[in-house]
C-alpha cells in the first residue's frame, strides 16, 4: 500500500500516493494544466506523458522547465505554474 506525500501547487497543499510522477500528482488533485504557452497564454498540462513533447513543463522548487510526466514527486514539492518559457507565476 502507498502511503501519501504532501506537495504544493501555487500555494495550495495537496497529496499524492507515494513513487509516482509530478504529473501523475497533479492529474489525481484535478489539476489539468500547470503550463501556459509563450504566444496567446494557452494552458497545457499532460499531452505525450513519455518526455517527448514540453507540454507539461512546470516549475519544481523554483526550478523551471522540468517535464512533469518524467519527474518524480518527492515530499515537500513546491510546484509552480510555468509562464512561457520559464517564467514562474
């Protein structure tokens, strides 16, 4: 049985089963998109889910540009939505 990690969102606590992704997290809280595209402010969120594609870059512990599909959530995340290229907001 997988115990529960706590995570952030743009500030707002979650919680997520142990030994899975960032994205896997997000999508089980609800959250669909954590990305905005540089041109028209588009979201995005999961799109491939195997590091193909840059649709679910998010910012991680202030660390922008990480693929969530491929990042591993550990306890303690803070996870920002991304602006365009990298810009946290």
């Amino acid at each position: 049985m997988s115990r529960e990690i706590p995570f952030t969102f743009d500030g707002t606590e979650m919680v997520a089963r142990e030994e899975g992704s960032i994205a896997e997290a997000l999508i089980g809280n609800g959250v669909l998109a954590w990305r905005s595209t540089r041109f028209g402010d588009r979201p995005r969120g999961l799109f491939c889910g195997i590091g193909a594609c840059y649709d679910c870059l998010i910012a991680v512990n202030g660390e922008p540009n990480v693929r969530a599909c491929l990042a591993p959530l550990e306890p303690g995340d803070e996870l920002r939505t991304q602006r365009g290229d990298g810009h946290v907001g």
